[in-house]
C-alpha cells in the first residue's frame, strides 16, 4: 500500500508539479473557456435568428407568407438538418481543414466551428420556447401599435428565455465538454496538454484523470450557477 502511495505521489509530481506543468493545464482551461464562451455567443445569436424566422413562418398561414420568408425558411431548414445531421467531430475537422485549412486562428476556427453547430441546437431550443408562450401575447402586443420585432424582443423572447434556461443550460454545459475535441486541429487546450505531457512522462493516469476532474469541476460549478439563476428569475415570478 505504501508503495502504491508513493508511486501515486510520483506521477503526480512528473504530471502537475515538475517543470510548473500545472501552468500548462491552466493554460488549455484557458482554451477551453475561450472556445465555450465564443461559441456561446455565436450560437445563441444565430439561435435567435433562426428561430425568429421559422417561428415567424409557422405562426402565419400559407397565403400569407411570402416569398422572401419562404426562402429563409428553407435556408434555416437546410442548416439546422445539416448541422444536427452530421458529427461535431466531421465539422471540426471541414473547417480546419478544409475551409480555414491555411488560417493560424484556431481558436477562431473552433469558435466558429463549435458556435455555427451549437446555433443549429439553440436555434430548436429557443424556437420551441417561444412556441410555449401564448400566442395572445404577441396579439396584444400587436393590437397596441408595435411591430413583430419590438413585440418579440419586449415581450415573448423574454418569457421564453424563463422556459428554456434550463436547456440553454445544457447546452452550454455540453459546448464546453465537447471543446475537448478541438485537440483535432492542434489547439493545445486541456485534451492536448495531457497528451503531450503523456508523452513526455509516460504516464497516463495522472493527466488524464486530472483533466476529467478539472471538466467535472468546471461542469459542476457551472450548474451551481444555473440552478441560482433559475431559481432567481421562478422568485420574480412568483413576485
């Protein structure tokens, strides 16, 4: 037991401490945030737009949609089923291989592979929230002089963001694990710090147990966060 101890303290040491390696980790986090937060942005802007014209085209019949709707409607189907149709993994690697193949800003490059996806996800996520709200709210928005947009922007966004917190939690929550794939177009975030360390101490039990005790640290603080906030915006309601 005392050997095994030891031997434990030792890979430890090679993995976290020799060499400030630990700098290293903080470094890939640092990635990893990054990538999450732009990726966030992203996808909840386009999120939003898609959802506002798909919802727009739903909500009016047939005859009265016209042809410009129609046509971003068919653009926002033909990107959400291609996005949520095919792995993170293969976008990843079109985009930094193929489309940005001569581009050095991979961190720009993840974010605007990861944020295109997640928009696709947001986009259903934020659609089917303001399908929740009752439909005489945006009537007697509209019966009192405002427009769709300022109506949908004052009015209905705001109580379908109540109703979907807890998935654009998830979402985030998934973004962020999913960063670990990055490694692929040769970001040193979190994923590729322990394989290069692994490399150079062979040992694979100690960075690759810590980096999933880091995400797991990070997943749950972020959950914490989100519970208070959901709790916070029910206490306003209940107001």
């Amino acid at each position: 037991m005392a050997e095994f101890w030891q031997g434990l303290c030792e890979d430890f040491s090679q993995s976290f401490l020799v060499n400030d390696r630990w700098k290293q980790y903080l470094i890939g986090l640092g990635v990893a945030g990054e990538v999450t937060l732009g990726a966030l942005i992203l996808g909840v802007v386009l999120g939003i737009l898609v959802a506002v014209v798909r919802t727009l085209n739903d909500q009016k019949r047939p005859q009265e949609r016209s042809g410009v709707l129609k046509f971003f409607n068919f653009l926002c189907k033909v990107y959400t089923t291609i996005i949520r149709g095919t792995p993170m993994m293969v976008q990843l690697l079109i985009m930094g291989f193929v489309i940005f193949a001569s581009s050095r800003e991979l961190v720009l490059v993840a974010i605007l592979s990861f944020g295109i996806n997640s928009g696709a996800y947001v986009s259903e996520i934020i659609r089917a929230g303001i399908m929740s709200v009752d439909r005489g709210q945006m009537e007697a928005g509209r019966s009192l002089g405002m427009g769709y947009a300022p109506v949908m922007r004052h009015i209905v966004i705001p109580q379908a963001i109540k109703n979907i917190l807890p998935s654009l939690g998830n979402e985030l929550i998934t973004l962020f694990k999913e960063t670990s794939i990055v490694t692929v177009i040769g970001l040193r975030d979190l994923t590729k710090v322990a394989i290069q360390i692994q490399a150079k101490t062979y040992q694979a039990f100690m960075p690759f147990i810590g980096i999933a005790l880091m995400y797991l640290a990070v997943v749950l603080v972020l959950t914490w966060l989100l519970g208070i906030l959901e709790r916070r915006l029910r206490a306003g309601d209940k107001r």
